[in-house]
C-alpha cells in the first residue's frame, strides 16, 4: 500500500515492525543557503513534524527496528550521524544507497514480515513498494510518502 500523509501521527503503529525512514525533507530539512561545502553546514536540522515523530519513535523503538536509509553519499555519515545525534533521533542502522529499493532488498532479514517506509519523494516510495512486493508476498509493506507544510 502505498499513502501520501502529512504527519508522522498518520504512520501504522506494528510491534516487531522493521520501519525505514529517509532522512533530507522526511525527518528534518537545512535550507541549502546553509551547506558552504560537502562536509561544511552551518546550520543545526530543523526537525520536521517533531512532536509527532518524538512520539512514533518512543512508540515504536523497543519493539521494533528503525533503520535509516539516505540517498546522501558515505562521505557523508560524519555530519549526518552528527546531525541526527542534533535532533535526538534515536535508531538501529544507517544506510547510505540512493537505490532505496534494491539497498531495502539487501538488507531485509527474513524475520522481517511487515515493512514500514517513509519518504518525501514519491519515487522512492514507489521503487520500495515495487522491489518488497516483488521479494515476496508475504511481506506486508506500508509505503508513505510523507508531504510536510513547514513554513520557515
């Protein structure tokens, strides 16, 4: 199935759920005024849709896997893992792969049966609906492009 939502409030809620999240314009933003180079932000993340996200997150992390899966490039992870750790941002794995749905395949365990994935391109929703629901049919996928309204 996949959903376009507004809010984190709107995703499923499934103990022993594996939930993957993007990370750019889905868990927070950083207007590009604000990159000077690669490896140079000077600007914390704003936290997008935060109280909603905060409360999936308290719901969800002890029964479930969170794992982040990011087009940005491996170079990246030393400011990435640092931004997160800016926004609190609690999770299991981080995967940089701009091929969401093939880098999902890989790294899907079997006793992962219900998939919950969240981004802010439709693309990328589509192609993770695509390659699981070509995987197997006994994976049940909830596929949400999330479309926020933040006005900064």
């Amino acid at each position: 199935m996949i959903q376009t939502i507004q809010s984190f409030s709107e995703v499923v809620r499934e103990p022993n759920a594996l939930y993957v999240f993007d990370i750019d314009e889905t868990l927070f933003t950083i207007p590009w005024e604000y990159w000077h180079s690669v490896n140079d932000c000077r600007c914390d993340p704003i936290t997008l849709d935060s109280e909603n996200l905060q409360m999936l997150i308290r719901e969800i992390k002890e029964t479930s896997r969170i794992i982040l899966l990011t087009s940005r490039h491996e170079s990246l992870r030393p400011i990435t893992e640092s931004q997160l750790q800016k926004i609190g941002f609690t999770y299991n794995e981080i995967y940089f792969d701009p091929c969401k749905g093939r880098k999902l395949m890989e790294i899907l365990s079997t006793d992962d049966t219900f998939v919950i994935f969240v981004d802010d391109l439709l693309s990328n929703v589509t192609d993770v609906h695509q390659s699981l629901s070509a995987l197997s049919s006994s994976i049940q996928i909830f596929a949400y492009q999330i479309v926020h309204s933040l006005v900064l």
